[in-house]
C-alpha cells in the first residue's frame, strides 16, 4: 500500500497537480462509457500533456509491474477501456494530448495528437477544404487515438473505409515506455512488414498511440439524402447494387431500417412524421456526395424510378434542401434514442457477406423468436459493408432482474445462427471485455497462436489494458509459434 | 547429397511427375524475373496441384530444413521470389493454383486461388459487370499470390487502394505446414487483431499464401483520358488537387510524365508523334471512369479550362474514343520500352508527401547532376500516390563494367535527399534482396527488434523465403521485445 502511495506520489510530481486524478469523486468521469451500465475502479487515473509523459509514466508502470488502461473518449461499447473493478489499473487519459500538429491539404494529410476529438479534427480539416471522412454518433466525444485502437467505422466505411485505411503513420508509446515514432504522411510505403497494422485495432492491448497522420478526402460540395419505403429486405440488397452503379459510387451511406425503427424515431422525437403516406416493412436512407459538376438531383431521381420500375423500390422522400435533409437523419437518430428508453436490450454489431442479408435476416429473426416469442427484434445497418445492428429489446414479461440473462441466451442463438453464415460477432465495436467470450469460443487454435504469440511480443507481463481481447494475466511466455523439431 | 536425393525423390511421389522440376532446363524459367539480370539456382521447383499438396510440400521441407522459395508470376522488381544461387533453396511455384473458386457479384467479392494471373481474375469480374481495379503492366502474368505478398500497387492506387485495401480474406500455408483457413469474405470485421495484414506485404516470409478472398468495385461504364502539357512539376501538383475536386474523386490515373519520356516513347514506337504541337516540359497522363449518369467529357473539359486560366496547364490532348484513349495510353507504355533500350539503368519506386514532390524532383536532380552531370534523369511517377519513378540512365562515357557501381553511388545519394523529406525508398516494388541494405540502414533499432520478432515468431527457423527483408539465417530467436526486469 505504501508502495503504492510513493508511485503515485512519484506520478503526480512528474504531472503536476491536475496530471494525476486520485479522488474517487474525481474518477467519476473516467469509469463510465456510452453504454453507461459499465463501472470500474481505478487505481488512479494519469492524465499526461504530451507525448514525453504518456512514455514517463508507462515506463514506471512497466517497471514496477502496474496494469494499464489506455483511454479516450468513452465511447466504447465494449467496456475496452474502462478499468477493472480490483482498484490496480492506472488509467491513463490521453484527453490532455489534444492539438492538432500539422495540416497539409496538398498532400491530404492532418497529423493529430490522440486525444483530438474526431469532430475538431474534422473542422480543421473543413477549414482547408479537405474532409477527415470517419463519421460516427460519437463524434463530438471520441477520440482520434480511440478511433485507432478500435478500428472505428461508422456511417461513411462504403465510400471511405475504416479508420485502418485512414491512417498513413502512428506514433506509439510500447508497453516498456519507448516511443516509436513513425508518423508517415505518404500515401505509398510498401517497406516489408507494415507494423503499424498491428496497433489498428488493438484495442489498446499493445502499446499507446499517441498521435496519428491521417488520410484526408475532399470535402463534399454538396450532398443529397433519400428516404426510401421496400417491401423487402432483398429488395434492398439489389437497389444497393443498382444505386452503386447509377450513382457513380458517390454513395455516402446506405442504412437498412426495418418499420420498428421509424416507429421508434417517432416516439422519441414528438416533431416527427410517418415519412410517407403508407407505411413500408423496410426503408432505406441514403446519401450521395460530391466534389465537382454533378447533377446528384437527377441522379436520385433516375435511381428512384428505375427502381420502382423494378418494383424495388415502393415509395420515396427525396431531400430537396439541408434542412430536409437533416429531416431525414433524424429519423437515423431518433430511432437510437427510442430504443435507449425501452431500457435493457441486446446490442450486437455483427456482419455477413451482404448476399446473405436477406437469409440471414430471416432466418435469426426465426430463430430467436421461436425462442422468445415475446421479444421485439430490431435490426438495422450498414448494408454496404454487411454489417448490422440485429438488436433485441427483451419480452416486457421477462422481470428485470432476468432480462440479463435471457438477452445472453438469445445473443448465442443468434450468434450460431452467424456461424452457419460465416459472419463476424464484431463488425466495427471490437471485442473489449463484453464480447471477449464468444470471441475466444470461436478462434481457431491457429489464431489463438497468433494472437497469443503478438501479444507476447509486445506485452510480455501482460500489463496493457489486461483482460480486454485475450484475458488477463502475462500472455503466453512469446516464443515461436512453431516448436522447432 | 543422397539425403537431398530422397527427399526429392519423395516429393516427387507426392506431386506426380510434373509437380516436380528437377533438370535445369526446365527450371530455367523459374529463375528469372522482369528485372532479366538475376539469376539463381534452385535446388528444384515444386509445382503442387492445391492447398493441401502445399502444406504437404512445406511441412516436409521445415521438417528437413530445407529453405523455402514462393513463386508466382515473376514480375517481381527486386529479386524476391527468385531463389539464391546455392542451389539449396526450393521454388515453390503457385503457378497450378490457378482456379476461380467462387464469385458473388452481389457481395461484391471473388474467391481466388493464389496462382490465378490477374487479368484473369480482372476478365472473371467483367463477367458479372464488377471490376478488380488493380492494374499493372505486368497484369497479364503476374499472380495474385505475388500481388498480395509484395502489397502491390500500380496506376489506380488514388482511387481503389493497393493490394491491402482490396483483400478480405485469406488462406495460408504458414512456414511449418499448417494451414490458416480465414477466407472471410465480410467487408467490415472487427475480431482482435488483424492477422492478415501481417502476411500483406510480407513477401512471402511468413508464410504462403494460397487462396484470397477480394473486393471487388463497380465495372466503369465510360472513361476518359487526356494528356496535358504543363509548365512545372508545382502546377501538376496544384493541379492534382483542382483535378480531384473538379472531376467528383472519379480519377483513376493522375500520371507525371517527362518531356524526356515523351521522346523516349517516340523513338520506341515508330507511329507515336508527339501529342501537341509544342513540347512542355511536363505532362500528365489522367484518367476518370464512372458507372452511371455523368458527363465525364464535359468534366475534363472544364478542368481544363480552368486549369488554362489558372496557368496550371498549357495545352492538352483529351481523346474522344477508345482508340484516341489507347494511342495516349500508348505513350505510357512505350516510354518504359524506350527506357529499357537504353540499357542497365537505375530503377526506384520511391514515395514523398504529394506536396513535397516538387521540391524533391528540384533537390534530388540537382544532386544527382552534381554528382554525374552527363547522367540522364527520367523521373515519372503516380502523383496521387506520391509515388515516383526517380530513374537515371547512367552517362554513356561510363565503361560497361563501371556502370552497375555508378549507380548504386548515385542511388545512395538519392536516397539522402530522400531522407530529408521523410520519403520511403520503396512505395511499390518491396525489399526483397535488392533494397535490402538501404531499408535495414533506415530501421530504427525499435522498427528492427519488431520486423525480426514477428518473423521469429511465425518462422523461428528462417526457412520461408530467407535473405528477403531481413538477412537470411534464424532470425534473432522469438523472444519478446522486451526484456522483463
């Protein structure tokens, strides 16, 4: 115990006062999450000003054998970065190290620290008419380092990608405390093995990222949004195709969203109206964007009617302003907030090859309501990149004390269901605590080598955000996957 | 000596007469590559049938010790899958994995076998009206195996990605037999790390790799090119920027040509002339496709007017069919004819940041003539990408003998201006043997400790592919990076 009180002593002399946070009341902040249902206990939590300190401090917790929780900005969804319950874990803040270093539109290049929030990187990139393009709910909250660990996603991964193919060069604090500083801005390396590959999604399991280069697009001169009414989830799949092709790929977002959802979005939001005059199992929001001289009016319109023609489309509201547009959003956002107030319910972010949506769809939604007759599926998503939101609000018979429970059993059931159609549990939040069991169920004794045996590389003692991913404890000892004979 | 005999003999057995080579003669096909000046001697060539004849062959040779070779379409720049001069390594050719084993133009994905030559998986997405947008000159031999090993790139990288952003699943042979099977074919997928970027780019050091599943895009419907004369390597860059924004993002080559190279092109091919009526000192090569309803002719138009009004551009040649595309197109190809005619040159496939480009071509060539003032620079490239061809025909007073030793002087030079702008000495080609010791040189200690752990940990023999990246011989033995106090 006393032990402990010297290094954290040691700790806030070399940060100061407001570098290192010990009052429980205090922490408060930094054990909380999106999914707000998630706590934890930290030993402390280390708010470090730069890339120096982050180094300084993860050095001394190597040293003296002190777990590490890596932490942006609470918008995980998988208890990542929370710390454990045990009171061990030194959370360490990268909220601190929050200036954007260097802008470089000719090369469309921004260099950031990790603690920039993904919105303030996106306005300074809007003031060089270039667009940082990672698009999220979380935005105005997350953080760029957040968004490496994880991989993030979000709305725009069809036209733009995942953040892996938006970063160019990572600077990284490794488990011991050493930096290495690899802050690329070239859009074309190709010198043996790409190590910073190994840190995208990581999870913070690897080391600390504590700045990034990342890629920039050209900023959008104009967009336009549709709300489209389908009488089926294949009817869907195939308008994808076709918008791809008439729209010139300038597709922004293209979201599934079953009745449920409209519903939802309209009890959350009093100002909202049935977009259309019938009602329609399924809809469709998409957007186009675009640099340059393209009529994206037309181009809706002409999608629309050949796809009426093919009777793929039933009815659609086309935005004809910004303000019609943010309408139709709405609809996208209000629905999040109609499902947060039924309360407890399963969030899952899994994906399938997008030819298998339909069947998918079809067949988990029959599996999981013979099991729960009761329960309400709602399952929306990104239908580009295959990846869903098959949610679950529990039977309101099921007592709350149970709710737990039962939403677990129906996530396994779906998830076998995912096997059969060689889906992934995680599209786009990643693995963290909550979904570190039927992560593992499902690794290959292959890849539980090649996982174990990267961890092992890096962390040997196992002190980097412990538990998330593999469980906690040192790796496996790093050695040779291979036993040489 | 009678050991090798057995064990050639028994693969042999294993693969049938003709999945094993043995005379020299018949591998002497085996042992050159488009560079044309290396050479080796393997110890035999391997030709398995399939994914398990692979294992079956690599399992054996880890057992034996014996060293390992993958081989696809030998289009490789730097001696990588060409075999030592030993006589101790075997070849392992991918060339009868060559089978398309599924195509799902919905998902927007094909499932190949590592020995499938490009233009054929490319003719095979043509089919269902979908496109594999890499595109090589060496397309019409090159495998997908070699493509994914050297991460490769080529002229539409500044619209489709390299290789890394078009693989969605792998299956790989890894160095002791077994077989890693995660032929995802999920556009998003957030499970733990990556593994697969490990063996993207790897050059066939950790493992083999045997079958990919890929993404695919929409098939363009129209494209247009145009060939441009402008005034300076900084007003291709501005313009580059204005190009991207003026024509939607629907770029698919943005090429910096030379005056030089245009003169190259016209001795090598007798019925080119030259594409305007005055000669500038620079051109660009661009090209933008589309699916769908725009005026693609009238886009480029306006660039270009505006281009002229703002200088960037002094004349330009935009084709108005097919055969006008191809005869601009052809000035492209036949300006490498013209270079390879002059004999041994220094060839580079260097990268800065896109804004740097100007003032790097400046200081490099000044160096370089300082150095060698009747050398002759052909510097050309892919701007997007930052990607450049810095290549220097050696003076034609240097005797024959000399000339290998000139440029590798006048390389080493160029690389220390590269250096100052932060640039990579290979954006496309790899490291294979040939770059090998101007990439260890740039290594940090850090960088080194990471590239040779995960060789140790995934082949802690250094049979795979060995004195590629890193020198031949057990790599330093898998340990953790780290040395826990």
């Amino acid at each position: 115990m006393t032990e402990t009180h010297t290094f954290l002593d040691q700790l806030t002399s070399l940060l100061g006062e407001h570098g290192l946070v010990r009052k429980p009341d205090a922490m408060a902040r930094y054990i909380r999450d999106w999914a707000g249902d998630t706590l934890g206990t930290p030993l402390a939590v280390a708010r470090p000003a730069n890339t120096e300190e982050v180094a300084e401090v993860v050095k001394r917790c190597y040293e003296q054998g002190i777990a590490m929780t890596p932490q942006g900005g609470h918008s995980g969804l998988v208890a990542g970065a929370l710390p454990d319950a045990n009171g061990q874990e030194l959370v360490i803040s990268l909220e601190r190290l929050n200036s954007v270093r260097a802008i470089d539109p000719v090369n469309f290049t921004i260099t950031v620290d990790a603690g920039c929030i993904l919105e303030n990187v996106k306005l300074a990139a809007f003031d060089h008419d270039c667009d940082f393009p990672l698009s999220l709910g979380a935005q105005g909250s997350c953080q760029i380092g957040g968004n490496i660990a994880t991989n993030a996603g979000g709305l725009n991964v069809l036209r733009y990608g995942m953040m892996r193919e938006l970063v160019l060069g990572l600077e990284v604090v490794l488990p011991d405390g050493r930096v290495w500083e690899s802050l690329n801005a070239l859009h074309k390396d190709n010198r043996g093995y790409d190590l910073q590959q190994l840190f995208l999604g990581s999870e913070g399991t690897l080391g600390i990222v504590t700045g990034a280069v990342l890629k920039l697009a050209t900023r959008p001169t104009q967009n336009r949004t549709a709300l489209l009414g389908l009488p089926s989830v294949q009817a869907v799949i195939d308008l994808y195709g076709l918008a791809r092709r008439e729209c010139c790929d300038l597709l922004t977002a293209f979201e599934l969203i079953p009745r449920r959802c409209i519903e939802l979005a309209i009890e959350a939001t009093s100002e909202l109206r049935d977009p259309m005059e019938d009602a329609y199992p399924w809809y469709v929001l998409m957007e186009v964007a675009a640099t340059g001289p393209v009529d994206l009016g037309s181009m809706l319109e002409a999608l629309l009617e050949t796809g009426m023609a093919r009777e793929l489309v039933l009815d659609g509201a086309l935005a004809s302003s910004d303000t019609q547009s943010a309408q139709l959003w709405q609809f996208r956002e209000s629905m999040l907030e109609g499902q947060r107030r039924r309360g407890e319910h399963l969030r899952t972010d899994i994906s399938v090859p997008i030819s298998a949506i339909p069947d998918f769809v079809a067949r988990a939604s029959e599996v999981v309501m013979a099991a729960s007759p009761a329960c309400e599926i709602i399952a929306y998503g990104h239908v580009g990149d295959g990846n869903l939101h098959f949610n679950i609000l529990p039977p309101t018979t099921v007592a709350d004390s149970d709710k737990k429970a039962h939403l677990h059993d129906l996530e396994e059931l779906l998830f076998e269901v995912l096997d059969d159609f060689h889906g992934s549990i995680s599209a786009e939040h990643g693995i963290g605590r909550t979904k570190q069991a039927p992560y593992l169920a499902r690794l290959s004794p292959i890849e539980r080598e090649m996982v174990s045996g990267v961890k092992a590389l890096f962390d040997p003692k196992g002190l980097m955000n412990p538990g998330r991913i593999l469980p906690a404890g040192p790796p496996q000892q790093a050695k040779a996957m291979i036993n040489i004979p």
